[in-house]
C-alpha cells in the first residue's frame, strides 16, 4: 500500500454533492403510456456518449418529464432523450386499474436500493393494482432479494411490470412520484424515509454496534473468475483490513453470503459503519440518523469520497470520515483511535 500525506481523517457532517432541487411531487396519469426502452451511441467522442429512451406519456401522448431519470454522474455514458411527444404502439401490455411507478428496474443492489427503492416513496390512499417499472437501459433481471426488499418498504403481493425493450405499456391510471434521488448528487427526505421503513422492521433486534463491510471474499471471487475490473488490493490486504477493524471491535461482514433480513438485522442498529466505497457502504441508509460512516477509497475513487455516499448520509444526518485508499494499515489503525473507536 502507498502512503498518503492529506489532513487527518476527522468526524465531519455529510452534506449533499450538489444543492438539491425542489422536492419531487406526485402526479396521477390517465390512460399512461410507459414507452418502450431504447438505447444508442452519440456522434461525439467524448462522454456523455450514448443516449437511453423509456419514460412515461400522459393521454395526449406528452412526454411527463417527472418520470424521466435523473443522471447526477459526471462520468456517465448516457444521457436522457426522451421525444416530448411519442406515437403508441398498438400490441401495448395492458395496466387495468391504478399503477403506481417505480421509475428505473435494476439488477445492482446498490443502484436497486437508491434509483428503484427511493421512487417508491408516497403513501397511496388506496392499494394500487402493482407496480410499473422502465427496465435499466433494456436489460433487467429479478431476484429473491428484490422482491423481499419490496415486502419490508411495505409493496408486497403486488404484481410487477417491467417494461424494456420488447414491448411497451398502457396504464388505464399511473401515479408517477418525481425521482427522491439524483445519483451523485443528492437524496430528498423521500428517500430516507423509504430506507427508513425498511430498517424498522429490524430496529428493535439487538445488533453489533460497529460493522465493517468486507470485500475479501467477494474479490477472492472476482479473481478467480477474472473480473473485468481490475481489483486493486491484494488478498493479504483484505485480509488485513478485515483483522484490523475485528481487532477495532468491529462486527465484519460479507453482505454477498447474507440475506436481506440477515444484513439488515446486523445493521439497522449499529452505531458504526465502516468499509471501501461503493454499493456495500451505501446500506448506511438502513442505519438511523445518528450513525457514523468511515468510508475507505477503492480503486475508483482512492482520494476522494464517493458522491452517491456522501448523499446519502447527508440525506440521513450522519457524520462521517473518508480515508484515502492506499493508507497504511497502521496509518487506518492510528485514523480509528483518533475517531475514538
């Protein structure tokens, strides 16, 4: 590992990447169209350099801009563009009764817990007849975990729709919820409050006070199986950082072996949370409002904190401290005891 010289990590209050725009509203849709998903490169050799299309249509076939994806990623790929009107097809699926939408189907958990998750966020007087989704740039896959996560954000039994690119939809009525979150930018109060529910099945269980999210079994995985992306810590390193935060009192945990309820119970409690950026660390939104996150940089982002983590404990009122990637293991030994951990 390479030695870094930055200001002393320190417990700081998170606050959102970008300032947030106003908060989303809800609006109900007669006879919706949800257009079918469509994907294609730009003629620019530079990012953004592809363009997606799937949103939702009112009964006079206008583009509801509400139901649009937010791209908050200054190194995304893609970018929304979404015809103001759209010409319906006539082999649509039909929706009878009231949908209520779900915005972007994904198959990551993390994207699954901020993009998918947080659009779910009103509270409907009545129970709407399932849920309508745009898959994630034409491709989707559905899991246990999915669905159960669906159950505890209080959506279960519900039937599912996801739209990709095959074949569009038709809702004899949508209620379409402006996005909660823009990724890398900011997460409203919409969205804690979805995460919230979801955690407070599992409050009242006696949990470990402090979890470290481990990625040595995963990355052994990934090795093995010739990840695409590059791994950039050796397996004695992982190792090591394990040992050291088990050594700190912490609870280390390899979310990829547990199930949902399993992760949950282990983290709607704990005061701590601690790990390397990415989707791992982004269940901080299941702790509660006074928890800690140490974050650790990774490969993708060693010096600087992840944007998307950063808003969401902003979004959850927690404090925070970012080590760079790459510290020395007694350089993260001597970070925690400052932390008072």
């Amino acid at each position: 590992m390479r030695t870094i010289s930055l200001t002393r990590p320190r417990w700081e209050s998170a606050a959102p990447p970008v300032q947030p725009r106003r908060p989303p509203r809800v609006l109900t849709v007669e006879n919706a169209y949800l257009s079918e998903v469509a994907t294609g490169n730009l003629a620019t050799v530079y990012h953004l350099d592809q363009w997606f299309r799937g949103a939702v249509y009112d009964a006079n076939d206008t583009l509801v801009t509400a139901s649009q994806k937010q791209l908050g990623n200054p190194r995304g790929k893609r970018v929304a563009a979404d015809p103001e009107r759209v010409l319906r097809r006539s082999d649509a699926t039909e929706l009878a009764g009231t949908w209520l939408y779900g915005g972007t189907w994904t198959s990551v958990f993390g994207h699954f817990l901020v993009e998918t998750l947080t659009t779910l966020w009103p509270t409907l007087d009545e129970r709407p007849a399932g849920l309508a989704f745009h898959s994630s740039f034409g491709r989707h896959r559905t899991s246990d975990w999915q669905q159960r996560l669906l159950d505890l954000a209080g959506w279960h039994d519900l039937p599912i729709q996801v739209v990709d690119r095959d074949r569009p939809a038709r809702a004899q009525r949508l209620v379409v919820p402006g996005r909660s979150v823009s990724l890398h930018a900011w997460a409203h109060p919409e969205a804690r409050d979805v995460w919230q529910r979801i955690a407070a099945n599992f409050r009242g269980e006696r949990g470990p006070d402090r979890v470290y999210i481990s990625r040595t079994a995963l990355n052994a995985r990934r090795r093995s199986e010739g990840h695409r992306r590059p791994i950039r810590t050796t397996s004695e390193e992982d190792r090591a950082l394990d040992d050291l935060f088990a050594r700190h009192g912490f609870d280390i945990v390899a979310p990829e072996a547990l199930s949902v309820d399993e992760q949950l119970r282990r983290l709607a409690s704990a005061r701590v949370l601690a790990g390397l950026s990415g989707s791992g660390l982004h269940q901080s939104a299941f702790m509660s409002p006074d928890g800690r996150v140490v974050e650790i940089g990774d490969g993708r982002s060693a010096d600087t904190p992840v944007a998307m983590q950063v808003a969401i404990d902003a979004a959850l009122g927690h404090k925070r401290a970012f080590i760079p990637g790459g510290t020395e293991k007694s350089g993260v030994e001597r970070t925690l005891r400052r932390l008072g951990l």
